[in-house]
C-alpha cells in the first residue's frame, strides 16, 4: 500500500466522526458531507508529513470549514433546513467513535440547536460530544480558552432548558424591538410607551454603568425617557439568534440591548451589557439600516 493509499484509508476511518462534527455545528447533513469533501481536498494538498496527529488536524479543519460556511450562510440570510437529520448523523457517528452520550441528551440538542450561535454549537459539538478540551477548541474558533468555556456552559445552559421559540414568536418578537427603535430615534414618547409593559425595567452592567448609565429604571414612563430621542447609533442585532439591538461603531458592537418580551408582545426588560466577556463571547449579526431580516419563514 502507498502512502497516498494509507492516507485515503485513513481519512475514510475518520469520515463518520467528521461528518458528525460538521453536521453538528452546521445543522444541516448535505453541507456537512461538502465540508467533510473540502477537507479530504485540504488534506490532499497538505504537506502530509508534517501532521503529527491526523485526527486532531481533520477535526480542526472539518470545523473551521463548518464555521466558514456558517458565516457565508448568515451573509445569505439562510438557515439550515435539516437540523434533526443532522442530529441524527451525529449520533449515529458517535457511537461508531465510541462517544456515549444518553438519548435525553441528542434529543434536546435537536431541539435547541436553532438556539445557539455558531460558537456555541461549535463549542458544545466538540467538547460535549468529542471531547475536545476548551485550549483546542478555542484556537479552532479564535476565541480564548475562558471566553470559550463561557460558550460551551451557555451551550449546555439552553440544551437544557429545551425547545426553540417557534418563528412565529422570534418574528414578533423582531417587530416589537423594531417598533420600540423607531420611537426611540424619532422621539416619539407615546408610541415607545406603547411598546413597554406598565412595570418595565431598565438594567445595565457594571461596564454599562460606567458609562454613565443607571443601574436600574423602573416603569415605562422612566425607561422610555432614557431612550426617547437618544439612541441614534443603535441598531437591530441579533444576539446569539435571538432579535435583539446594540449601540455599534464602525462595525463593532459596543453596547448589547438585550429584551425580554412578555405574552402581551410588550417589553417588560431591557439589561445593557457591555462587560467585554459577554461581547467577547456573544454571537452578534448586525442588521443592515432600514433593512428588516427575513426571519426563518
């Protein structure tokens, strides 16, 4: 057998197992079978000699190439359309790679899987599920070891807490966080009002505080007043996948809005955050000006 030939075989050895990472952290199982293509390429023109490890070196690569297709895919405004058959291939690959994991488990990643941010899901995918420690994995998604463990517990955090919120809800929720930014821009005091629950409250973080915010508002006239004709440069964003808006500048988010929207479809929380951990590692997609997001439809 050639070299050219053990390392074919190889790669097939490894097939089930990067075919789940990709599937995983992509949602979908026909990108994850490109992505486990591009690699096989990759890996063809690699100097094959130098690769120490031939597994980590194509886990590495598999999820790189997922995160890149996640981000061309988010500039595209598309979603997966396969995300429990992606499920399914993952679990199916584990057992082959001897990962145990409970059905419990695979089962609540399937539905919460729209609920994490590419990171997270590529945090939670590697560690949980291939056991990756969090130093590898943050040098596969350029984020730092700390800011990466944040991902992966806020990953587990919602696999645990169950399902998605339907799109019809994320839809709504995206309207009334619209809504409550145009009557803050124009001033419109009574149409932001409208927007509010009658007890609404207004919090900021400790970062957010010093710069110059208050800790806590309480009531709609009181929020409303500390945004109405003062937010400018805030603009909807979305904020791990949920609908949210921010302070950006020149591209850079500076302060997250992040809303609470009760069954009324009336904010009834709104908690400013600019501690540098969490804009480290939340997952951010600025809208466009003027441009409404086509939401999962």
């Amino acid at each position: 057998m050639t070299a050219s030939d053990d390392i074919a075989a190889r790669f097939e050895n490894e097939r089930p197992r990067l075919r789940a990472v990709a599937a995983g952290i992509l949602g979908s199982v026909h990108e994850a079978d490109d992505a486990v293509q591009e690699a096989w390429f990759r890996l063809d023109r690699a100097n094959q000699t130098e690769i120490a490890n031939l597994s980590a070196w194509l886990t590495v690569v598999v999820s790189r190439i997922a995160l890149d297709q996640i981000r061309a895919r988010s500039t595209r405004r598309e979603v997966p359309i396969d995300t429990p058959a992606a499920v399914s291939i993952a679990t199916e690959a584990s057992a082959e790679s001897a990962v145990l994991f409970e059905e419990s488990v695979y089962d609540a990643l399937s539905h919460a899987i729209d609920r994490l941010s590419p990171l997270e899901t590529a945090a939670f995918i590697l560690h949980d599920l291939f056991r990756l420690p969090f130093e590898e994995i943050a040098a596969i998604i350029d984020r730092s070891p700390q800011a990466t463990r944040k991902l992966g517990s806020r990953a587990r955090q919602k696999v645990s807490a169950g399902g998605a919120p339907s799109q019809a809800v994320e839809r709504s929720h995206h309207a009334v966080i619209e809504a409550f930014l145009h009557a803050a821009l124009s001033g419109d005091l009574d149409r932001l009002i409208a927007t509010l629950a009658p007890n609404a409250v207004l919090r900021a973080d400790a970062a957010t505080q010093q710069l110059g915010s208050s800790p806590e508002l309480v009531g709609a006239g009181n929020v409303a007043g500390q945004f109405s004709g003062r937010s400018q440069a805030a603009r909807l964003v979305w904020i791990d996948g949920a609908p949210g808006a921010a302070w950006v500048h020149r591209g850079t988010v500076k302060v997250a809005f992040v809303f609470s929207i009760n069954d009324d479809g009336v904010i009834d929380a709104i908690w400013l955050r600019s501690n540098p951990d969490f804009l480290e590692t939340a997952d951010f997609e600025i809208e466009p000006p003027q441009k409404k997001r086509n939401t999962r439809a």
